[in-house]
C-alpha cells in the first residue's frame, strides 16, 4: 500500500475523515464513472487500478485500467479523444469514483457514440419468456471506429 | 440464464443489437450507477443481481443488491428515500447501468447528504509519502442518520 493512500483504519475515518483512503478490490481495482463536462451525462463505467489514479490526479488526464488489455489506459491515446480532468469525487466508503471530464466535442464510446450509454431499457412489467427489446437514444455517431481503430482489437468481450 | 435477459451470443449483437444482454459477473452482479433527475449529479454507485434489476423495471423503484447485507435491498425503505425511476440505460458492452431517479428533496448517501460523492480530490503532482487530502463539496447534511437508520448496522465495511 502506499502512503499517498491512506491505510483504511475506522470506518469513521473513512467516510467522514479528510483523507483519501481509496478502496482497491480483490483485483485491485476500483470502479469509476465518468460524467460530461458539457452535458452532465455519463459517458462511461470503467475501472482504475493504483498505477492509474495516480496518473490520473498528476495529468489531469484521465487513466484506466483496461480489463480486456490488462494494461493501464491512457484513454484518447489512440483515438485522440482525450479525457480533461475537471473533478475527481470519492463516495462514502470510498470504493468508487466520479470522474467530470471535458472531452470539447470528441466521444468516449469506442462504438462511435458520445455516451458508451446510448440505450435505454423500457420500464415495467417483464415477460420471462422475451427477451428485452432496447431503445436507441443517441442516433448519430461522433466518428467511425473502422476508421479511428483500424486493426485495434474491440474491447468488448462476451 | 432468464430468457428475459437474451444470451450474449455475439459482441455486434451486444453492441449495435436491440436486445438487453446485461452482463453479470463471476458474483452474478452487475454495477450501478445513478444519478439525480434533478440536479443531474451523481447520486450513488451500486451493484444489481438479476432479481434487484428485475423488481427495478417492474415496479419503477430502485432495487439493489446489498453487498455488506448479502440480499435485494429496495432502496429507501428504512430511510422513505425512494429511488423513483427515470430512465435506465445500459452502456455499450452491457456490463454496466445507468439509472435516472427522482428523490425528491431526499437523500441517496447513508452518512445523511444528498449525494455518496460529497468529498473531491486535489488534482497535481503527489508527495507519495504524504497522505492525500480531500475536500468536503457538500457541507450540510439532508437527514441525521442516527435518527432515521436508529439501530441499523452501518453498510461501510473497511
């Protein structure tokens, strides 16, 4: 553990105490959501490892780690569409963090969208026996990922 | 596998498809993350099994799983902070969620402020052996939480 993070001593401390005692899972990774500068949208769920926060805090510049890649993520480096740390926020426990980025007019969905959050779920009664039709709410790409990633290996897994 | 939540069969499907194909994890959890109708903020982040996710587009209430409880916990029933439901997306891989809810004047964080996000984090260079310190962005508290959860065991755990 490094001393920049605090040890997690009580519980108090933790939610109430003015240092950063951040939460690292059994993997040693912490959930983060990005939100929009501009909108106030979401724009993706990822997560960090330590290696990653602190460069995120040092660039201003946001760093995930990749679970696809097993790597840490410079997020834009290959798509240009940097992520410009305005806030960093931690919860309660301190085992999750909110990210308001600025990224101009640029996307963070390698699928080309704005938001990696461009469809909703209709609400109410569910029938078990079909499946759950979904609802596009971004209809237009920002930039067309053949063209950004070319031989880049899609992220998404089954 | 519930029918209801079609099989991940293919990533395009996943991606582009219009069929919901929530991704649970090795726990059977997919994470959460909800933000305020009316102060678009985020409120909380959270984790849903299939059952949570089910009650929360049935009965338009926010259900999560409760991961220090170990069980489908609606959320505001001790406090009477219900989660009134907006909107739920689901981002491009499908292993994570977006909810919109209306809380009202009401709280979302156990420790008694609006938001679980009510501390920041300094941005710049780190001293690695000194610890961070952080900065509290909300200063008065909705509820006072002895008085609402009474003898109720506190969910942080270190």
């Amino acid at each position: 553990m490094l001393f920049m993070f605090k040890k997690r001593d009580n519980i108090k401390e933790v939610e109430e105490g003015k240092y950063f005692s951040p939460k690292f899972d059994e993997k040693g990774l912490i959930p983060v959501v990005t939100t929009d500068f501009k909108t106030g949208g979401i724009l993706m769920h990822g997560y960090m490892n330590r290696e990653a926060l602190k460069r995120t805090i040092e660039t201003k510049e946001a760093h995930y780690w990749s679970r696809s890649r097993e790597k840490v993520w410079h997020k834009g480096q290959v798509s240009g569409f940097i992520q410009k740390i305005k806030e960093i926020r931690v919860d309660d426990d301190q085992d999750s963090l909110w990210l308001t980025v600025d990224i101009g007019n640029g996307s963070s969905c390698h699928v080309g969208y704005r938001s990696c959050f461009y469809r909703s779920i209709p609400l109410g009664k569910i029938n078990n026996d079909e499946a759950i039709e979904i609802k596009f709410e971004e209809k237009v790409k920002v930039f067309d990922p053949s063209k950004v990633y070319k031989d880049e290996p899609n992220p998404t897994k089954l």
